[in-house]
C-alpha cells in the first residue's frame, strides 16, 4: 500500500505503481461525479482493472427542522 499527496488529495493506492499523472485523472473523473471537494481516493486494482472510491469533505450545516402537519378538508 502507498499513500501520498496529490493536489492536495490524499491517495492511497494498492497493488500497482501510476504515475503522478495518471493520479490526476482518477482525481478529475472522482470531481466530475461531484459537486463537493474530494479529500481522498483510494485506487486498488483488482483483475486488472482500477476499482476507484473516493472520500468528500464533510459539509458543516446548523441545524436540522423537522416540519410535520397534514391537509384538512373544510
């Protein structure tokens, strides 16, 4: 297992050796299914293929409401 540092995103990668360019691709597709900041990915291959997840920053938020009622029939 190998982790560092790329643009600021932590990658850690197991069972292949990419380039620091290739890293930046995988990080680019993990931004396009996301609108929230990625902070790490994990690459592992598997068969021969590249298996990708990835990790977003937590978003703060200040609260939570809980809105109930119903509809009545006059």
């Amino acid at each position: 297992m190998k982790e560092i540092f790329v643009d600021d995103v932590r990658v850690i990668v197991e069972g292949f050796d990419p380039s620091v360019l290739e890293i930046r691709e995988y990080i680019k597709m993990a931004k396009q299914e996301t609108d929230e900041s990625i902070e790490e990915i994990i690459l592992t291959m598997n068969n021969g293929c590249v298996d990708m997840d990835y990790r977003t920053a937590d978003r703060p938020f200040e609260r939570v409401r809980r809105i109930t009622g119903g509809l009545n029939s006059v």
